[in-house]
C-alpha cells in the first residue's frame, strides 16, 4: 500500500473579510495552480461577537463553487435567486456560483463562539457558464461512520466505509470528510490516484503520512499526489479534514470573487456585474 506524504504545511495568517469579519486564511486563489481544484480555505473561530457579528453583506461570484462548514453557531444564507437558509452547527452549505450569484451572509447569533470553514472549488472551463444552485445540507443528513477505535469520519462528500457523503456530484469529484480520532489511534483513508488532498487540523495534535508529521489546528498539509491518506495520534485526540479534488490543469485568472480562465472572461464577469446582469 502507497501511503500520502505531507508536501508542505502552509500556515494561516489573519485577514479579514466581508464587513470585517476577522478570519484566518490558509490559501488563496494565487496558489490555486498548486493546489488545484482548490482556490480558498478561511477558517472563522471567535467568541468575540465584534469578530464576526457584521457577517457578509450581499457579494458577487462568478467561476466557482464555494463550501461553508459550521461546526458551532448559526449562519443565514440569502441570495439573488430567491433562496435563503439557516445553517446551523455540523451543517453544510455546498453552493455553485457558476455564471454568477450575488451572495450573503448573516452570523445568527450576537454572543458566544462562531467556529467553521469556508473553502472555494474551482469549476472547470466548460461549467463557469452553467446555472447556479445551492444545497443547505443540515447535520442530520451527513452520515457518520463509526470507528473501531472510538473515532468517528463524517462524510460530507465522497464516500468512506460504504457511507456516501450528501453532496450532489460535482465536477471536481470532491471528498471532504472531518475526521476525529481519540488518543492512540488511527485510520487509512482511500484517495483517487493523482487528485489533490490537503489535510487541515481542527483541534489537538494529528500525525499525517509516511513520516507521520504533526499536524495542529490552524495547519493545512498538502499531500503527495499518489497513495492513501494514513491518520494517526498519540498521547492526545486529533481532529482534522480531509479535502481531496480533480485537478482541472486549466490557467485560472481571478479578481476577488470571480475565478475564469481568461482575462476577457474576467472582465466580461466584472462587467456583468457591474451592469445587473450577475
């Protein structure tokens, strides 16, 4: 068995985002030919409302699917479609800009700790023109697999231990499992030959790979291209994500929050939205 080296560990660094939002970023589009078909990773974690409470106001996208993730507190979504929802602890919210959707997001509480992740997928060339959607995927439908050992794996997408994530298909053929291992145990996860995989540490100390490489929360690992994902703790609990992606190999141009492959593209796209037309 062919087992997943750790690459590199990119370490995040404060920014924010939105009106104010204060977060920690871990990539961004500038590195997606590395990392394709992933674009973004911000985590959000406060307990300070003044962090987080002015949330999102209404936003473009264009090129792109994005990821949200809550693991403590709420989120509400609203869009120019007509859609909205509430996301709420252990909910996902997987949505397809794609030719454009104009985005917000509203934090649903004023105290206490708002904790999750937002990534960003890219879309390949000839689905950045497709209609958007949207899926809230609330807690009770990700399926969690119980470990022999005490852990558990919550698959978002992709499948692990005959549990199949409640992502709709998508192109980029993605997994996205949390994994959460006690002390003194581990687990081999299966990845397809040549996709992307990045491991993420959430909360204590999990060691990745041939080298079992530590990894702590707020560290993002990217991983060899070959092989299966191994997990491991010590004297203390791990928990982490597993994110793994097609890469498309296709030039990515971005400004902000549009993806295309093309300058043109990218103008037309900004043009567009300057015009109503997003």
């Amino acid at each position: 068995m062919t087992i997943r080296s750790v690459q590199s560990v990119l370490q995040g660094y404060a920014t924010s985002d939105g009106a104010g939002v204060k977060l920690v970023r871990f990539f961004d589009p500038r590195q997606a030919t590395q990392l394709d078909p992933f674009l973004l990773l911000d985590e959000f974690r406060s307990a300070n409302a003044s962090d987080y409470v002015a949330g999102f106001p209404p936003h473009p996208h264009r090129g792109f699917e994005t990821v949200t993730y809550m693991i403590v507190g709420r989120m509400k979504h609203k869009d120019n479609h007509g859609n909205e929802g509430d996301l709420g602890p252990g909910g996902v919210q997987w949505m397809s800009a794609a030719r454009g959707i104009i985005h917000e997001e509203r934090p649903q509480q004023d105290q206490g700790l708002m904790f999750g992740y937002q990534l960003w997928v890219n879309l390949p060339s000839a689905q950045k023109m497709s209609e958007p959607f949207y899926d809230d995927i609330e807690a009770d439908r990700i399926p969690v697999c119980a470990l022999a050992n005490g852990g558990t794996v919550r698959v978002i997408a992709g499948e692990f231990g005959g549990m199949q994530g409640p992502v709709r298909p998508r192109p980029a053929e993605p997994t996205y499992l949390d994994v959460d291992l006690p002390a003194n145990a581990s687990v081999t996860i299966a990845v397809p030959r040549g996709h992307t995989a990045l491991v993420h540490g959430v909360t204590g100390k999990i060691c990745v790979g041939t080298k079992a490489t530590v990894l702590l929360a707020r560290q993002c690992a990217v991983l060899s291209r070959d092989g299966d994902v191994v997990f491991a703790t010590g004297s203390e609990t791990g928990r982490a994500l597993l994110l793994s992606g097609k890469p498309f190999g296709e030039p990515i141009v971005h400004y902000g929050p549009f993806v295309m492959n093309t300058q043109a593209e990218l103008q037309q796209a900004v043009e567009d939205y300057q015009s109503g037309r997003c």
